[in-house]
C-alpha cells in the first residue's frame, strides 16, 4: 500500500494518455458486458414470449412439410389436450411485388381462445373472429405499422396458394407478434372454388392442461403418428421459438467472439500503451533499481499502474453499460410492446463483477511483459545508455 | 571503508572486448572524499558502479563497508545499495511526478518507518541541505542546484555511509558547483560519511582528500587533493 501513491502519481504522468487508454478499455467492457446479456436476454424473450403450456406439433421433416388435417381432430382427442388448432401458412401480400410483409395464417376458429388465452382477449373479439367467416386478428405491431384499426377491411394475395382474399379486421393482438389470423374455413372455400384441394396443416397448437402433463402429451402425440405417412414431431412453443431462432443465436455467438477479438485488441492497445510509457521512463527505473528497489518492487509497482488503470477503466465501463441498458429498460417498458424485449436485457451483478475482473486481468495481462523487461534490466547498462 | 582487488571489468561490444577496468586495486578509508578522475572511457564510472554494487567484476574481489559484494546475489546488492550508499547522478534524476520531500522519501519506502517517520526523517534530510522551504516543490519547479540538493537530500536520507556521485557538478553552473562539493564535504566532514565522486571538474580537486586518476582502465596515480592539503576545508 505505501506504494500505491507513486503508482497513482505516475498513472497521472500523462493524464490525455491515462484518460485514453482507460476510455479505450471501458468501452471494451462496456461493450463486453451488453454482450454478455444477450444469451440470458435471448432466453428471457423466449420465455416470455411462450406459455409453459402450449405446444406445437410438425412434421418431423420440417416446418415447411405439411400434414394430414385430420390429425387435429386425433390430437383434439389425446387427453390433456384442452385445445388445438391447425395453421396454415398464407403466405399473403398487400402488393405482392413487395412480398410477405408480415406472417399470416389460416387458422382454426375453434379453440383459438383457450390456445391464446393468455392474449387476454376480449371473449367478444373471440366471438367475432368465429361469428364472421372473414374476420381476422391482427397483431399490433402490423397494425400500427399500416396504419390499420379494427373495422377496417384490408386484402392479401396468397403466394402460396391461387387466391385473393379480404378481411374484416375483429380484434388487435395484444403481444409482441407481428401475425395476422384469419378462418381457415374462409381460405378452404376459395380453394374450394378454385378447384384445389386443401386438406393439410403446416403446424397444430394445443394447449395442455397441466404443466407437468406437457411432456407425456408431447410423447403420446408424436407416438400416435409413428407409423403414419407424416411423422411428428412436437415440442414446448419455448424450444420451437428458440429453434425458429436458432440462427439469431448462432449471430449472438458471433457477435460475442467479435467482442472477444475487440477484448484482445484493447489487450494490445494497452500492452503498447504500457511498454511506451514504461520506456520513457527507463532512466528513472534504473534509479530506482540504483537507491535499491529490487526487481520484484518494480516489478510489482509497474503491474499495479497497468491493473489500477484497467480495474478503473473497467468499474468505469461496467457502470456505463448497467446505466446504459437500465435507462433503455426504464425508456422500453414506458415506450409499449414493440420494445418490451429490450427489457430483457439486463447487466446481472455477476457480468459486473465478470467484467470487472476482466479488466483487471486486460491490465495485468498488458503490463506483465513491459514491467517484466524493465524490471530485469540492467541498472549499470541503462545508466550508461541513458545518462 | 572500501576495498577494490585485482578488479577487472570487461564489456563486449559486437565482437570487441572493451577493458573497462584492467586488476584495479584500491582502498579509500572510512570519512574520505575522493575523486575519480579521468578522460572519457577510463573506466572511472564503471568503478564507481563496481563499489557501489550496480555492476559486478569479471574478476576481483570488492568489499564495501565490510560485505563482500562478489558473493552477493541481485537481491543482496539491491539491499546492500539501499541500505549502505546513497546515490547522486549527473542530471539530478528525481522523480518528476513527486515533490522535493517525497523525492527524497523514496529509499525509505524499502524501510519499515511508518509514513510520519519517513516523512519526518525526509525533511531533516531536506534542512540539511537547505531546501525545507521548497519541499512541496516538483523538481521541474527547481533550479539545478536545488533538483541537485534534492537528490544528495535522498542519498543521505537513509544514513547510507557511502555516498557515491558521478558527475554532481557536470550540469551546473560554477556558482551551483561549488556549493554542491562544499555540501558533499560537509557530509564528510559533519556526518562522517565516505564519498566517492566521479568528474571532470577540475574545481573538484581543493574539495577532497583524495584524486584518483584512471586511464584505460588502469588506475595510474593516487594524490592528495586540495582539503587533504588544508584547501577548501
């Protein structure tokens, strides 16, 4: 400790480097500690975003192979099951040189109010969307963004299938989906009269009755069609939203390697901001070494400016990116939905201390050569080289 | 006080071996004044690096105040230097983020003083050397002469008993020098310290006891200097 005051004193030698280095450092971690939120905000959204009770059923080949209808009615059956229903992927557009703006598909009207219970729905919009054979619902987010309100009517040209249809939009979507429902009935009789048949569903929603039931409902259901000419495969909505985004994960391990190079990069800024600073300095080392510091004492005090700077630097950026993103939870929770996920993203006291100790040891690992050489020189050839 | 054998240095330059010290044999008693004197490349730094352990001898012996330095490990040398000699260089080499006091308590943080005790015994140091009123000063605040009392300030503040410089006078004016080499005489004198100073300053010489002149590493004569004569003491 008696120490501590020469290492903070030279820390101040040259106060625009000291400050630049520390900034380049802070904002490393910084970056490093919003970083580090991501797999925990990720699966934060996930859950939020399911219900620990619904669960989809597809064919096992994929989202994109479709299966028999009359597989509801024998999930609808399986006990457990509270209720299910078919989706069907549209795939329509507003101005179809546009493309899909946003997802959009047939389902049943049967059973979509205990399958989305937990949108909170109004029971009349329910009503509605099953009294009127073109009602849809709306998520919220596609109707702000066009500007729609319920009452209004609105058109989409399938890209799947040869129809064009309108709907009455009942009722607004209350979650952070985008998706647009509508009766799969009122798509069945266009194709119908288009002299296509439609006898399939791309995925089956059911909702189970007890959390603890959900597992051996899953494993009965995809028993049930073993042997059939679709196998299924059903899984928790967590671990489909989670696999529909697994290449959102895959990006977040990439952006954490980049923060890992960055992380690296501050390494070396430091370790030569380090040697340039030790080296001007080598003469008054050499005097030091001369009145009889030993080398571990130069050593140790040279360490110490680089791992003070850095766990400075470091507290520093950790409390940025805390502040940073506690500011943007208070802004999204009071901003509406759309940006309810950001809340998610949370600088938990474990990344802080993480972070902390990442840049004491960024210090450390930037100081230890350049301290180690100056410490291991010798007195008389610096005097001689210097003086 | 100071006991050099047979004391060889030998420097490797690319392929050429330099003889900076070639079997120097020499004794300076305890409460002397000497001086080394000298052209460039005789060899008298690295003798006064030699006896003040910041460089070790091919060969030789060297005993300083009763330890022999040969067998001394780094650590050793780094103890013996902080506790038995005190160092003054040329361009005064304080530490330009302290002040003159905690310049001067530098040596005592190898020391077990508690913080009021080394900083007591530090401006003693400064009263001797007549700076206790510029002790909150930065060296750049300092003029030479006063930087250069600073660092003798720090080279007696632990009590050392030798007191080595090279070149105190070489980067002052003469007004500046002389009071250096009355203060280092003084230590002599006053406080019975051994001193030991390399230089070129002929002025020097009617300050110490002892001229000792080097060539090529050899050391060539031992003279009386002016204060042994009844000079400037």
């Amino acid at each position: 400790m008696k120490y501590l005051p020469l290492v903070w004193r030279n820390l101040g030698r040259n106060p625009l480097r000291s400050l630049l280095t520390a900034a380049a450092i802070a904002l490393a971690i910084a970056l490093v500690c919003i970083l580090r939120t991501m797999p925990a905000g990720m699966d934060a959204i996930l859950a939020s975003a399911a219900a620990n009770t619904r669960i989809s059923t597809h064919n096992e080949a994929g989202i994109v192979y479709s299966m028999p209808y009359a597989y509801l009615a024998k999930v609808r059956a399986v006990p457990g099951v509270v209720a299910a229903i078919s989706w069907n992927w549209f795939g329509g557009a507003i101005d179809i040189t546009k493309g899909v703006e946003f997802p959009n598909f047939a389902v049943d009207p049967d059973g979509i109010a205990e399958v989305y219970a937990d949108w909170g729905l109004d029971p009349k919009v329910f009503e509605d969307f099953r009294k009127y054979r073109d009602a849809a619902l709306v998520g919220h987010i596609t109707l702000e963004k066009h500007r729609w309100k319920v009452g209004d009517v609105v058109t989409l040209q399938s890209t799947v299938f040869p129809v064009s249809l309108s709907f009455r939009i009942v009722g607004a979507v209350p979650t952070s989906t985008p998706a647009f429902y509508f009766q799969r009935e009122y798509l069945a009789q266009a194709l119908a009269a288009a002299g296509v048949t439609f006898d399939t569903t791309g995925m089956i929603w059911s909702r189970v009755d007890d959390p603890d039931r959900v597992g051996p409902v899953m494993r009965q259901i995809d028993e049930m069609f073993r042997n059939s000419e679709a196998i299924t495969a059903t899984e928790t909505e967590k671990s489909f939203i989670g696999n529909f985004f697994s290449g959102l994960k895959q990006l977040v391990t990439i952006i954490q390697i980049v923060a890992a190079l960055v992380t690296l990069c501050i390494v070396f800024i430091a370790a030569n901001t380090a040697s340039m600073s030790i080296r001007e300095r080598v003469g008054e080392i050499a005097i030091l070494k001369a009145i009889g510091f030993r080398k571990q004492t130069i050593f140790s005090t040279l360490l110490a400016e680089a791992g003070l700077l850095a766990l400075v630097a470091g507290i520093a950026g950790a409390a940025t990116a805390f502040g940073l993103l506690k500011a943007l939870r208070v802004f999204a929770s009071g901003a509406g939905p759309q940006l309810g996920p950001l809340t998610a993203f949370v600088v938990s006291y474990t990344i802080l201390v993480q972070a902390i100790f990442i840049s004491f040891f960024i210090g450390i690992l930037s100081g230890w050569v350049p301290a180690l050489g100056a410490s291991r020189r010798s007195v008389a050839q610096t005097l001689r080289e210097v003086f | 006080m100071i006991d050099l054998v047979n004391v060889s240095r030998l420097y490797h330059r690319g392929a050429d071996e330099i003889h900076a010290l070639e079997r120097v044999s020499l004794h300076v008693p305890r409460q002397r004044f000497v001086a080394l004197m000298g052209p460039s490349g005789s060899g008298k730094s690295t003798l006064l690096n030699v006896l003040a352990g910041l460089d070790r001898p091919n060969s030789g012996e060297v005993t300083v105040a009763g330890q022999r330095l040969n067998e001394m490990s780094e650590d050793e040398l780094a103890a013996f230097r902080a506790h038995t000699v005190g160092f003054v260089f040329q361009f005064f080499n304080l530490i330009p983020v302290l002040n003159a006091v905690e310049n001067v308590e530098l040596p005592l943080l190898l020391t077990h003083l508690s913080r009021a005790e080394r900083r007591q015994r530090a401006e003693t140091a400064l009263r001797v050397v007549g700076l206790a009123d510029r002790a909150d000063h930065r060296p750049r605040e300092l003029s030479g002469g006063e930087q250069q009392r600073v660092a003798i300030a720090r080279s007696i503040v632990t009590d050392a008993e030798l007191i080595v410089a090279d070149e105190p006078t070489g980067d002052l004016d003469a007004k500046n020098a002389e009071e250096i080499l009355s203060l280092l005489q003084t230590l002599k004198r006053d406080f019975g310290k051994t001193v030991v100073i390399v230089t070129h300053d002929p002025r020097a010489e009617k300050w110490v006891d002892e001229v000792i002149h080097l060539d090529k590493g050899v050391l060539l004569e031992t003279r009386p200097g002016g204060a042994a004569r009844g000079g400037a003491a």
